[in-house]
C-alpha cells in the first residue's frame, strides 16, 4: 500500500548542483502530476540559503526501497550530487498542507 513519506537526502561534500539545478526543477512537474511527490524543495546549511544541504520531499511511494529508486532517476543522483547513503526516510501523516504555485504543475489534482 502506498503512503507519504517524508523525505530527506543530502548532498555530498563538495559537490555543485548548479549546473544540474535547472534539469531538477525541470523535471518537478512531472513527478508532482503523476502523484509521486506532494512537496519538494531544496534545503541549506544557512539561513540566508547560500548554500545547499540535500533536498526534502513528501513522497507517495510503498517503502524506502521505492523511494530509493525514484530518486536514482534524478539529475542530482545521476550526476553524483546526491549522496544516496544519507536518505532518510519516514511515513508522514499531512495534517494540513498550504499550496505554492509552480510552473508546469496540474493543481487541479490536488
């Protein structure tokens, strides 16, 4: 059966998602229209978001092992950026959730 997820993975030290970051973005839509992820977002290692930590999702998907290999589809995992090893996942129960707009996202599936 498949349930929300809440999901973290880190980047490896040293790496640049610049380069990458626009290919990412890009391909959010796709994974938020087909009801795979139901929040995404970058996170840092400063308040001022200077520099990136990993990445956080809300993710529907039936166990770690899945959500594992969806995010092997990324750019980031593809291009070395995300370090795999670090994910940590635990299922979420969303007591409220406020919507933000993107490009490309059907918000009338949700």
């Amino acid at each position: 059966m498949a349930i929300e997820w809440n999901v973290i993975v880190y980047d490896k030290p040293g790496t640049d998602r610049t380069a990458c970051r626009p290919q990412h973005v890009a391909d959010i839509p796709q994974a938020v229209n087909k009801g795979i992820v139901t929040s995404v977002g970058a996170i840092y290692q400063d308040v001022e978001k200077t520099k990136f930590a990993g990445s956080a999702f809300h993710i529907i998907a039936e166990s770690k092992e899945d959500i594992i290999e969806f995010l092997k589809q990324d750019v980031y995992y593809k291009n070395g950026i995300w370090d795999i090893d670090s994910v940590i996942a635990h299922p979420i129960g969303v007591a409220c959730r406020l919507p933000k707009k993107m490009d490309g996202v059907d918000a009338s599936k949700f």
